[in-house]
C-alpha cells in the first residue's frame, strides 16, 4: 500500500515538473514570435488614429495622402 501511494506522489510530482518545464519553454518562445510578427507588420506606427479614405476608383479605404494599394491611383 506504501508503494502505490510513493508511486502516486511521484506521478504527480513529475507531471507538474512538466507542465513548468513545458511553460518556461513556451516563455522563452514569445519574445521571438513578437519581433517577428512585428517585423511583417511593414510600417511604423506613431500610434495615432488616421481617418480613412475611399478610392474613388475601386472603392478600397488608404490613409488619406497615400495611392491605393489595391488599383494603384
């Protein structure tokens, strides 16, 4: 009876080791998956609201100031 309650205690001691060790590998993780998704991101924002404008051609919103990035005008 002492060996299944030992052998209990180290199930569950070597499960929650690897539910740790599983997190701070995770957590080493996102600081490169950050960079990159800023990277793809393109441009810089300043963190201001732009009022979109509509593309009198093909409809689509750009920045006012900026061609439209989907017919080119």
């Amino acid at each position: 009876m002492l060996w299944k309650i030992l052998l209990l205690i180290a199930i569950i001691v070597a499960v929650l080791y690897g539910f740790k060790m599983i997190s701070r590998a995770s957590d080493g993780r996102q600081p490169a998956a950050r960079k990159t998704r800023k990277k793809g991101r393109g441009t810089e924002s300043d963190g201001q609201a732009v009022d979109l404008v509509k593309c009198g051609n093909c409809g689509a919103f750009t920045a006012p100031g900026t061609p439209c990035s989907n017919c080119g005008q």
